[in-house]
C-alpha cells in the first residue's frame, strides 16, 4: 500500500455504530491491534499505512544529562550516563539535538565516543561493577 493521506473525516466515517473502529478497518490503515495511544494522530499527520512515531525518551536524557553536568557524579555515573546517551542517540539518529547534547556531555566528562578511556570504563564496569 502506498502512503494515503487520511482526513479525520475519513477516519470518523468508518466508525462502527458502538462509536470505534473494527479491527479489519484498522488493519486495512496498517494500525495493529488493539490500537496504540496516538494512532489516529499518526494517521491524520503522514496517511496509512501507519506508522508509529519515533519515542523520545526526555526523562531518560534529562537525567543523563543531569548527571554529566553535575560537579559530584563519580566517573562511574557520568560513563554510565554517557552510555545512555549513546545508545538513545543510535536508536534517534535522525534526532540532531540528542546527538549534539551526547556529544557535548561526553566532552564535558572528559571523555569521547569509542575512546580508550570510555572502553575501558566500560569493562571496569562490567566486570566488578566499580569505577
């Protein structure tokens, strides 16, 4: 199915007379059953087949960056931080802010992306969970 742009005219139309949707109109736009929170927004903004809209974790990152920007964080924390950034910014690649905030935290730590220094962290971590 190529991208069809949906009204929410069209979509209300297609209301079963107990006011939702079947799961065949459903699975006809590409939603999944049941339907998850947003779906028609997603519809109405980029058209069937649906596609579920990227999560932004906030919370995750204002913590992260919360702990790289704290003066106390052991190196332990900001590694650990800094790792979540990481993982967050290769999952939203497209997310230019996440990806710039990821890179200037990580130069506040004192620390760089694939540097000797964070591996290293990284396995002490790992293996007896100290820094």
């Amino acid at each position: 199915m190529s991208d069809v742009k949906l009204t929410a005219k069209e979509i209300n139309s297609r209301r079963t007379p107990k006011g939702g949707w079947s799961r065949a109109t459903l699975a006809e736009w590409g939603v999944p059953w049941p339907p998850p929170k947003g779906w028609r927004k997603a519809l109405l903004e980029h058209g069937a087949p649906y596609r579920a809209a990227p999560r932004k974790p906030i919370g995750e990152i204002e913590q992260a960056m919360a702990i790289l920007r704290s003066g106390e964080a052991t190196k332990s924390q900001q590694v650990r931080a800094a790792d979540l950034l990481e993982r967050l910014a290769n999952n939203i690649s497209n997310d230019a802010w996440l990806c710039q905030a990821y890179q200037q935290l990580l130069k506040e730590a004192g620390l760089a992306p694939g540097s000797a220094d964070l591996i290293a962290a990284h396995r002490r971590i790992d293996s007896d969970g100290t820094q």
